[in-house]
C-alpha cells in the first residue's frame, strides 16, 4: 500500500536519481528542500517506506493506486534521499532503521550510503551504534557497514578511539556466539585502532578458529600489525593466509583454462613440422599428469593483508 508525504517531505518523491558519491558532493537537502526538525518523523517514515524500498518501476503500470503525476523511476530513490537528508540534519534515530533497510533484499545503497552518514551523525552515534553490533554479531553480515562505521569513526574524531576499541573488544569477547565474518571485522576494526590492549581477545578468537585469516592476515600477521612482532620473529607459512578451499579451486582451474589458451607454435605460424604435433585430439589432463615435464604451478602468494568490502549493485 503506497504511503503519502506531505510537502516538503513529498518533493523528494520527485527529486533526481541519486548517485554513488561521497557525502560532501550530496545536495544540501536542509537547505534546498528547507527541512527542519519537525519533518524527521515523516523523513523516518519515508525512508523505511517498503512499497518503495522494493518498488519495480515497470509493475507500477498494473497498479491503480499509483499517483499518476508521481515518476515510479524517480520515487523509487525517495528513501535514499530521506536517508541522506536525515544524515545531514545529524538525526541519530536514522539508525534505528538502519537494520531493516540494510537486510533489505533489493536495497543496496545502504550500506555505502551509512559509511558516508556516520561521520556525519559524529560521536553522538557510537552508543547507537554499540547497540545495534551487540544484539545482531550471532546474525547475518548486514551488520558488517556498523561495525566499519564505527572503527573509522576515529579517522575524524581521535577522542573517541578509546571508547570504540572498547565496544569492538566487548562484542569480540562473544566470539563463540557471533558469525565468523562478524568476528573478522571486530579483528579489523581493532587492527585499524592498533588496538594492543585488546591482544588478548584477539588472540582467542584466532585460537578459536572463528576468524577469516584470509581476510584479516593470521595471528602472526596481526602481532606484526599491532607492533608487538616483527616480520622477523615468524616463517613465511605464519604470515601467510591460507587460501579458502573453494578459492583453490577456482585458482586451479583459472590456471588450466590459461595453460589451455596459450598459443603453440603451429597456431602462431611459426616454421615448424606440423607432423610433430598431434591434432587428432586435445591433450587430456591424465596425459599432462603423465608427462615428466608437466610442472605444478606455484600458488601466489601476499593473500595475508586485511582487504574487505562489502558492496552491492542497483540500478542507477
């Protein structure tokens, strides 16, 4: 059922798609729109509207009750716009439904979007934030945004470092109970703070086996990290992440499809004896096995370093 909006709140129904951009190039809402406090509620209500968080602009032509001066393709971005607005009027109740929408399974600029928001809302956000982490770590990864927002936090506002190392050790203490992924951004946030006071939390999470060493490095990577250890003190095997299983494979075979696309000599129209070569059929893998001079290629390494995003696509 399609909610209504009064004026200036509605005007976003009708505004512009919304691009993929950091917070400083966004349209200054407040003062182009001329929202003011009062209209957070009905901001609330509009970003979290699910007729339009999961609006398909072509079944909007099937649809009776849709307002025939509204453009499906422009409202469908009013909860984003509602969303932004309500980061630039630093309105910490935003994130109150920043789980729903987060969770949402046809909403994908959330998650960016929050990481822009954040440091908008500022300090007065971060036990909003602890909040929301401890009560969803045994969940999903759409906490993940959460987690990054609130260790980058210190990026801007250093005071609150101490707190946010606090809250990231708490919610890594629960190790057990949360997911793995959940656990492997609480290790990073706490690798990016250089967060020492915490090594031992840390260090049982990885004894647990609940961190995603491919991710984040090993246990020996992060002691490097965090300035305890030198690169010196480990073998090469300590600091490097083992590769996942399934990545493997698909390392393997990635590396069959090349040996199988190079060009030969005879294919290039290189002077050689086409007699030489077998072309009745290609080589099977049983027969490179065989072969004495069929190498095993080495596996790249430097897979050890902390690298994790965590975005989706949407139409724009």
């Amino acid at each position: 059922m399609w909610q209504t909006y009064l004026p200036p709140v509605s005007d976003l129904l009708s505004y512009a798609p919304c691009k993929f951009e950091e917070a400083e190039h966004w349209p200054d809402y407040v003062q182009e729109f001329g929202l003011t406090e009062a209209h957070v509620p009905d901001l609330l209500r509009l970003m979290q509207d699910e007729a339009l968080l999961d609006l398909e602009p072509e079944d909007v032509q099937q649809d009776a009750d849709w307002p025939e001066t509204l453009d499906p393709e422009l409202a469908l971005w009013g909860p984003a716009h509602a969303w932004r607005a309500l980061g630039q009027m630093q309105a910490v109740e935003l994130l109150d439904g920043a789980i729903t929408i987060l969770n949402s399974a046809s909403v994908d600029w959330a998650a960016e979007d929050l990481l822009e928001i954040l440091p908008l809302l500022g300090p007065p956000a971060i036990e909003s934030l602890a909040t929301l982490i401890q009560a969803h770590l045994a969940t999903e990864n759409y906490i993940l945004p959460l987690i990054e927002g609130l260790y980058e936090m210190p990026r801007r506002f250093p005071e609150v470092r101490d707190r946010c190392v606090e809250i990231l050790q708490n919610s890594l203490q629960d190790f057990s109970q949360n997911t793995e992924m959940n656990n492997t951004f609480l290790v990073s946030g706490l690798q990016d703070l250089k967060a020492v006071e915490a090594v031992n939390t840390i260090e049982a999470a990885y004894q647990a086996g609940v961190i995603d060493e491919f991710h984040v490095g090993t246990w020996a990577y992060t002691q490097v990290l965090l300035g305890l250890k030198t690169e010196a003190d480990f073998t090469e095997a300590e600091l490097t992440a083992k590769v996942p299983p399934e990545m493997q494979k698909m390392r393997e075979l990635l590396d069959e499809l090349e040996r199988q696309e190079k060009p030969d000599a005879l294919s290039l129209g290189l002077p050689v004896d086409p007699s030489a070569y077998q072309l009745t059929k290609p080589p099977q893998f049983s027969d490179i096995a065989k072969s004495s001079k069929s190498s095993q290629k080495r596996i790249s390494q430097g897979f050890g370093n902390p690298s994790i995003t965590k975005k989706k696509k949407k139409k724009k």
